[in-house]
C-alpha cells in the first residue's frame, strides 16, 4: 500500500504513535501557509525531554502523576522543620530548632549550615552509656577528693596497732556501710567522719573504753549512727584553740564524755540515747552551741558544766527525755560558769519523765537567761523589797534637801537583782533593760504639826527630781504616799527611796514601804 497521503481526507491518514525526527509540521499565520521541524516547534514552546521520577523510589515524590496530569506537590513543615521561599525565590527546608540559653549547650552553634551535637563524656566516678534510645548517665562510685577515703569495710581505716586505730590528719573518712569493731577511734588534726545518713550507716564500737579520743585536735563526725552501748561516746580535749561538730549524728552510748577546754563545741541536729551519763565540761572554753536536739537520758547528768567556763554557752530547740533522776543542765552556783560580761541561754526546750531539768544553775542566776522552756520559769527583771513596823528615823539635817530612807529592808524576791538591808537595789543583768519603779509609804514626822513632805527614786545615790510624789502628814496622823517611775538601768546601776521634808528639819519615820521593780 502507498504512504501518499495525497487528495485525502484526514480520517483516512496513516496513524503513528510517535513523531520521527524528520517531523514537519504545517500552520497557518495571517493567511499565510508555513511549515515547521519537529525540532525547531519543540525548541519554541519550551519543551525538551521528559519529566519522570528520580531517586530513592521509596521515598516521598515530589511529582505526582495522575493520568496524563503531572502534579507538584507543596512543600509543608512537619515537626521540628520550617519551609519558606529564598531572596532568590528557591524554596528553603531548614530545622526549627531552639538552643536554651542557661546551662551547657548541646548543640554547639543552630546557625551553622551543619551544627554539630556535642558528645557526652564521662567525668570522674560517673559513666556515660548507650541504651537502646537511651543515653545513661550514673555514678560508678562516691565522687571524693584527694583528701578522702572511702569506707566500705573497718580494713579501709588505718591499721590498727594494740586496739587503737588512729586517723590522718586533714583527711575525711567517707563511710559507705555499718562497720562494728572493738578498736577505738584516735582522731587526727581536722579530721572528718562523714556517712551517707544517720539512719543509713551505723559505726559500732563493742569495747567498754573511749569510742573516739582527740588530744589537742579539730575533729567533726556527721550524718552517722555511733554506737557504744558499753562505752564512752568521746573524750575531747584542747588548749582553747580546737573545735569539735557533731551533726546530725545518732548517739547510742553509756556515756557522752568528757570536753575541756575548746574553742567551739558544736551540736546540731543529733539523736542521744544515753543510759549512764552525758557530756562532762571542764578547763576554759570558750563558746559551745547545742541546737535542734533530741535526746533520752536515763541516770547522770546530759550537760554538766562543773566549774569550766566559758565566753558563751547556748542551748536551743532541745527535746529532752530525762528519766528517773537524772538531769538535763548542772553548774556552778552564781553564774561561775560564765565569764565577766558573758551569757548563758537556754531557749526552747521542752522536757519529758521525771527528772529535773536545771541543778545548781538556776533562773535568778544573772548571766543565764531562760525563755519559752517548759518547766524552767523564764527569766524575768523582778524584784520586791519591803519595811515593816520600822522605828528607825530618818535624819533631816536640811530642810527641802532628799535623803536616803534609814531602816532595815527585807528582801522578798530578787532576780537579775541583788539587795542589801539598807534597800540598795543592785542591777545585775547583763542587757541594757527598761524598768517600771514603783513604792510606796507610810510615814510622818516625829514631832510637831502637818509637815509637807516628798518621796523620790534615786538612780546611782542621785534622785530622779520628776519622779516626786507629795504628801502632807503631821505627828499624829502618818500619811500614805505611793509613786511611779520608769527608767533604764545598765549592770550594776542601783535603785534606792530618799525622802525630804520640805517644812522644817524635824526628822521623818517611815514605819512602813514597799518597791517593786520589774
């Protein structure tokens, strides 16, 4: 059959799939007939090749072909990722992440065409591993300086030689596990007992002599349970210049032990059990602080001072269990126990069981002070002195000039004060105080008609002028005259009554008075 297509209708053309590259193709433009190469017609509507997919052909495509429509998708952000349109009008992916300003960064700068994710690295005593999708961080032991010693077994301390373990000087002993032993403890200079917590770790002497001994050392035991049923917890000793810290330790003891002379004696936040004695205080020291305590004791004496001193001596926040007859704090009669212009305080405690809370040491004592404790009365500025029936005159040598009432004084009660029969008020606190003065009179001349006369306070043997108080009285008939003052008073300022005639010089009788300070 012949391919001339001549003289033909369209429908009856030979049909082909496909253009062959010697193509012509014919138009019509403004009436004109034209012809055209395949080539040359693909080259001026833009078209050369074809578009098809390329790549991974799992992964997500960007065109989409549906029949004989070629689709391109938009790009849309997903989680962590943002898209937008460039200066250059290209289409920009980039991440969507943000950097916290605090702390170490993990990634080392967002901006960078291909930040870097720093690596985790392990320090010392910690381990860094991998797990599945998991990154594990955790310690392979107590981190410690080179200064410490771990404490796992009683063959971790220093050997011991005759019984006696003696520990380094500037060294802590990390202790990690209950350890018992029947060696005692001598301690070195700045030495440090430290466990992991007092209900945790317990260190257990079985002997019956010192558990821990210090001659001359600073020494702290911390956050551990030191037991010494049969024993003695501690003798401590100095030359004015060492401290001792017990914190948040559980005792377990016979008895507490001795402390002489120290710097510093430190009890905070511990638990004592004691069966037979406490803490047995001698020498010069200088200020012990015991706070936020509980404890039981069952015979002997928790806090006795004896006749050692010190600069300052403070007990606070004391919940204390003192059985049968034991007691909680002895000392020295007086105040001995504190130095000049030094305090003793005891200061929210509360008491349980039959014992005696204070010995010897009492409330009216001038350098203790004692507030908000249950059966120990607070302390207070008070005092009462009285004259009753007197017969002794009063001598006036000038008229209208105050003079000191004469007569014998009773003491009826005296604390932070002392007294003298001659009604000489001695202040004895250590604080600068405030004071209400009040006394009253009754009294008259001892001859002669009404006289006018006047009763004064007298600060120091000089009379407070503001504070007279007038009467008129005559031989016959005694007037009863009272007064009220308020002044401050530093130690050893006293208070004493003068009166004065203000009519003549006849003598006055004041057969009966009464001053009150508080």
């Amino acid at each position: 059959m012949s391919n001339q297509s001549k003289s033909r209708q369209i429908s009856d053309f030979l049909s082909q799939t496909a253009l062959p590259s010697d193509t012509q193709l014919t138009y019509i433009s403004g009436g004109v007939n034209y012809r055209i190469s395949l080539t040359d017609f693909l080259s001026s509507i833009g078209v050369s090749g074809s578009i098809v997919q390329d790549g991974d052909s799992l992964g997500t495509p960007i065109l989409n072909t549906a029949g004989s429509i070629n689709n391109i998708r938009n790009l849309e952000p997903g989680a962590g990722i943002k898209t937008s349109v460039s200066p250059q009008n290209g289409a920009t992916i980039e991440h969507n992440f943000k950097a916290d300003v605090v702390g170490a960064q993990v990634v080392n700068d967002l901006t960078l065409s291909s930040p870097t994710f720093r690596s985790l690295v392990a320090g010392s005593g910690v381990s860094v591993s991998q797990s599945g999708n998991e990154i594990q961080i955790a310690l392979t032991g107590t981190p410690a300086s080179t200064k410490t010693v771990i404490v796992n077994s009683i063959s971790d301390f220093p050997a011991a030689v005759a019984g006696v373990i003696t520990l380094n000087d500037d060294t802590e002993y990390l202790i990690r596990n209950d350890i018992s032993t029947s060696n005692r403890f001598v301690l070195g200079s700045n030495c440090v007992l430290d466990g992991a917590s007092n209900i945790v770790i317990a260190l257990t002497y079985t002997g019956t002599g010192v558990m821990f001994t210090s001659a001359n050392k600073s020494w702290t035991i911390r956050n551990i349970s030191a037991i010494c049923l049969t024993g003695t917890f501690a003798a401590i000793s100095g030359t004015g210049s060492e401290t001792f810290q017990m914190l948040s330790v559980n005792v377990k003891a016979s008895t507490l032990g001795t402390a002489s002379s120290l710097a510093g004696f430190h009890i905070h936040d511990t638990e004592q059990t004691v069966t037979t004695n406490g803490f047995v205080f001698s020498g010069s020291n200088n200020v012990a602080l015991i706070e936020a305590s509980l404890s039981t004791i069952s015979a002997g004496v928790l806090y006795d001072l004896g006749t050692s001193t010190f600069s300052g001596f403070s007990i606070t926040d004391n919940f204390t269990t003192i059985n049968g007859t034991s007691v909680f704090l002895s000392g020295a009669a007086s105040s001995a126990n504190m130095n000049a212009g030094s305090l003793g305080s005891v200061h929210n405690c509360r008491f349980f069981g039959t014992g005696t809370p204070l010995q010897t040491i009492t409330t009216a004592d001038s350098k203790w002070q004692f507030f908000l404790s249950d059966k120990i009365k607070d302390t207070t500025r008070d005092c009462l002195m009285s004259q009753v029936a007197n017969a002794t005159n009063t001598v006036i040598t000038t008229v209208s000039t105050p003079v000191k009432l004469l007569g014998a004084w009773t003491e009826e009660l005296a604390d932070s004060f002392t007294t003298d029969a001659t009604g000489k008020i001695i202040y004895t606190g250590l604080k600068d105080v405030e004071v209400n003065v009040d006394m009253s009179f009754t009294g008259a001349a001892v001859s002669g008609g009404s006289k006018d006369f006047a009763y004064y306070v007298a600060k120091n043997g000089a009379t407070i002028t503001n504070s007279g108080a007038a009467n008129t009285a005559s031989s016959s008939v005694a007037g009863r005259t009272s007064l009220m003052w308020r002044l401050s008073l530093v130690t050893n300022d006293y208070i004493e009554a003068f009166v004065e005639n203000n009519t003549d010089t006849i003598d006055m009788l004041i057969t009966n008075a009464v001053i009150r300070i508080a």
